[in-house]
C-alpha cells in the first residue's frame, strides 16, 4: 500500500525516503492560520494533532480507502503554540525570544488507513545557543526560518544554533519516524510494506 503524504513540506518527504519509503505528496487545502485562530485556548499538543487530522482528513476524503498521512509541527514555548513566522520581522522577534533557552518541538501525526485513524504527537527538547543580533538577523535573511514550526531547523542553516536535543532528532526535522513505525502496525500494517 503506497502512503499519500498530505504536507508540501521538503523535510518530511526527505525523512520518509530516507526510511524507504516513496509516498505519493498530496498537499491538503487546511489553511492552517484559520484553524490555528479557531482553538485559542488549546495548548500546543492539541494544536499540533488538530492540525495533523485536519490536514490528514482533508487529503483522505478526496482519496478514500488510500493510507494517508497528515503531519505539523509548532514549537511550544511557556505553553503558547508556535508555528511558522512567515515574516522576517516575526521570525527576529522569535529568536530574540528564544535564544539561550529551551523550548519543545511538537509533531502532531495522523495516519487514515483503511481501518481507521491513528493519531499520535512527538516531543522533542529542543537547547537553544544563544546566537547576537548580527547572527540572528544573518539567519532571518536566508528565509530559511520564515516556513518552518518556530522558526528554526535542525538540518539546515539553523542547526548551528541549536546546542542539543532531548528526544527524537527525526521529530525536529518534521516527523517522528520511530513513532510513525508504530502507527503503522497500530494500524495491522507491516512497516517492510511501505518500502519502496
């Protein structure tokens, strides 16, 4: 059973094929700023897997019977949900907020199978350096920062300011392969299966 991954993020379809698998990308229609402003009391393992359903579901409803995968991630910082910047002035303000401080990646995942639905999050301590204005205003002009959960990747520009990690590093990337693994067979399906 070929997996459909409903997310135009790179970083995760690098992920899944570095694990073997060659999914079918079907990016879903979720705006995820509304739906982001519509639960504003949630915290930021709520949004995450909110979103992931949100976005598994809508690729699933136009593809019925198909194994889809949704997936976001938001950076909970004093328990407020961080997603993308999407701005180079927001993107500034984040790292001045973040730097020299701890905060945790979450990865909302949702997995429709035949059978049903799997929905899981993983949480991945992220030890920020403590990057001066220059660096940070460096960084923010790359772009790479703007499209990313809170503003940081651990496998691009932006690992040299990351000092370490408390769990998954797959997590940090945009999905949590181990934990996906485990969905899989949840589900009654062979990981080996999805292998291209």
């Amino acid at each position: 059973m070929r997996l459909i991954l409903a997310s135009a993020s790179p970083s995760r379809l690098r992920l899944l094929r570095a694990a073997g698998i060659e999914p079918e990308v079907i990016v879903s229609g979720v705006d995820e700023e509304v739906l982001t402003e519509a639960m504003p009391h949630a915290g930021p393992d709520e949004v995450a897997r909110v979103l992931a359903q949100a976005k598994a579901r809508d690729v699933a409803a136009r593809h019925p019977g198909r194994l889809v995968l949704g997936a976001d991630s938001v950076l909970d910082v004093d328990g407020r949900s961080l997603g993308k910047p999407g701005t180079a002035q927001v993107a500034t303000t984040r790292w001045h907020e973040i730097r020299g401080r701890s905060a945790a990646l979450i990865t909302g995942h949702c997995l429709i199978h035949p059978g049903g639905e799997e929905v899981a999050t993983a949480r991945t301590v992220v030890h920020f350096a403590f990057p001066d204005d220059a660096e940070i205003a460096a960084y923010v002009a790359t772009g790479e920062p703007l499209q990313v959960a809170g503003g940081f990747t651990l496998d691009g520009y932006g690992s040299a300011f990351v000092r370490r990690i408390e769990g998954d590093p797959a997590n940090v990337i945009g999905l949590g392969i181990p934990l996906l693994r485990d969905m899989v067979r949840r589900a009654g399906l062979s990981w080996p299966d999805l292998w291209t």
